[in-house]
C-alpha cells in the first residue's frame, strides 16, 4: 500500500512541477470589433492564472502611475482610461477604452487606444502599435509575476504547514518510545515487586500460623486458670485480647500483601498492552513520517518549479 501511494505521489509530484515549469507566451493579437465608439482595431491579450478583481485594481493603480483617470462602472462593460501618458506610444496624452473578461484559465484583456481622433492600428501607425504592444505584454507579464509570487508565498507557507505536522509526528513517535520504556521500566520493578511480596506473604503466613498457635494456647490457658482470683483473671483475658488483636493485624497485613499482589499483576498486563499499544502506533506513526516526508518533497519541488516559473516570465 505504502508503495503504491509514493508511486501515486510521484505521479502527482511529475504532473504538478511540470505544469509549473511551464513558461507562459504572451501574444497581443489586433482585433476589430464593436465597441463603445462604434467599429474600430484594437487588442487583445490573454493573461493566465489571474482573476478579474486583481487585474482591475492592477489596471487602475497602472493607469494612475500614467497620469491617467481610470473610469469604471458596473453598469459599463468598458473601463475607461482617461489621459493615460505613454510616451512611447504617443507624445499626447491617449484615452483607452478597456475591457476584462474573466475566462476559464485567466483574464482576457480587449483594449482600443485613442490617439486623439484615430485609434491604433498596425496599418497606419505601425510604431506605436508596437510601442503599445510591449506595454501590454508587461502589464500582463507583472500581473501573472504578482500572481506567482502570491503562489510562491501560499507554496511555502503549506510547506511549513507540512514541516510543522512532520515535527507534531516525530514528537509522538518519540512519546511513543518513552512510554514503552517507562511501561519496560515498570515491567521489572512490579516483577521485583511480586518477588518480594511472596516472599513476604509467605513469611506473613508463617507469623499468622504461629500467632494462632500462641493465641490457642492462652486461651486454654486462661480456661485452666478458671478458679484464679479476678485480678489474674482479667490479666489471662487481656492478654487473650492482645494476642487476638496481633492475629487479626497479621491477616489485614496479609489481605494487603495479597491485594498489592493483585495490583502488581493488573499493572503488569496494563503495561504490556500498552506497549503493544505502542508499537503498533510506532509502526503507523513511521508510515505517515514516510508520508510526509514524501510530501514535503513534493512542495519543495512545487515552490522551486514556481520560483523558476517566476524567474522565467
């Protein structure tokens, strides 16, 4: 089983880094099509992995950083971006007119640029849709880096996430061990422990054997001595008295010898249950130790394939 499920998890590690390792193409395509301004050539150009929200407060905070008004509405399907400053593009100020469109895999981003009267194309201002060209493809390149270097961050912190279950695994398995060794420990001290209260229950026997011989001897004794005078008398019965009372202390002794004994054994079958206990939970807890050690392999190969992902784009 254990076997199967680290071919298992090397299946999934290939899969995972090779999907990483992937370097994205971005490619700018011109388009034409209707817009807010009626039909007119624009751009189009597909960001992967991002979602919507994140690249509209990325388009805003850019279009900001270009001296430009970033106009949004929910009730427009088009981001209008106001005075943008792109020197490259143009030595005016140009108005964009923009759309996201959240897809499976990413964002698409539509966008039609205002030179002031006519819009880019490749036709007839073959610079500048250049110029725009590569402003498209690094706006899309810093949002897919922004998205990476979030999955960077996520990747690691699940690493220590797997690190900190590692530590959890190896602090039971060493619990595990003290225990057998401390149920090992009192395996021997309750064997010594039963040795000795035999012997002592035996050496206790003889005394209660002896005292009920002393006792049964005063008391006939203390029969023959029926027509004594009262005060020999009642030093006979005391003294009756006094033998029975050892009597019946050498049989409570006794009952807590064999009750001590009774213990010793119970503590004894408990200990070796336990670390029967023990040595199973062993067993298991070096399976999943193997596990997640597998894993945390896996996730150190995952965040170096992002990080190179990273680098790459």
């Amino acid at each position: 089983m254990i076997k199967k499920i680290t071919l298992l998890m090397s299946a999934i590690a290939y899969s995972i880094v090779f999907a990483f390792a992937q370097h994205p193409n971005f490619i700018v395509n011109e388009i034409e099509e209707n817009m807010s301004q009626g039909q007119q050539t624009g751009f189009e150009i597909f960001i992967p992995e991002v979602d919507l929200k994140s690249v509209q407060k990325a388009l805003s905070k850019w279009t900001k950083s270009n001296k430009g008004k970033y106009v949004f509405s929910r009730k427009a399907t088009e981001i209008f971006l106001d005075n943008v400053e792109l020197s490259s593009v143009s030595e005016n100020s140009v108005d964009m007119y923009t759309t996201l469109t959240q897809e499976k895999d990413g964002v698409m981003l539509k966008t039609f640029v205002d030179l002031g009267g006519a819009f880019i194309s490749s036709a007839d201002h073959n610079q500048a849709f250049n110029a725009m060209e590569v402003i498209l493809k690094d706006f899309a390149r810093e949002q897919l880096a922004s998205k990476i270097g979030d999955d960077v961050k996520a990747e690691e912190k699940h690493l220590k996430k797997l690190q900190s279950e590692l530590k959890q695994f190896e602090r039971a398995n060493d619990k595990f061990h003290n225990d057998i060794a401390k149920n090992k420990d009192n395996i021997r001290n309750e064997e010594l422990a039963i040795k000795k209260n035999e012997m002592d229950q035996k050496t206790k026997e003889e005394q209660i054997a002896l005292q009920g011989e002393i006792l049964l001897a005063v008391r006939e004794k203390c029969i023959s001595m029926g027509n004594a005078d009262p005060a020999t008398q009642k030093m006979m019965k005391a003294q009756v008295k006094n033998e029975e009372k050892a009597l019946k202390k050498f049989n409570s002794q006794l009952k807590k010898l064999k009750s001590q004994y009774r213990s010793s054994i119970k503590s004894i079958e408990k200990s070796k249950l336990l670390i029967a206990q023990r040595e199973q939970d062993i067993i298991k807890n070096e399976a999943d130790q193997k596990t997640k050690n597998q894993q945390i392999e896996l996730q150190e190969k995952i965040i170096d394939a992002v990080k190179t992902k990273k680098s790459g784009i």
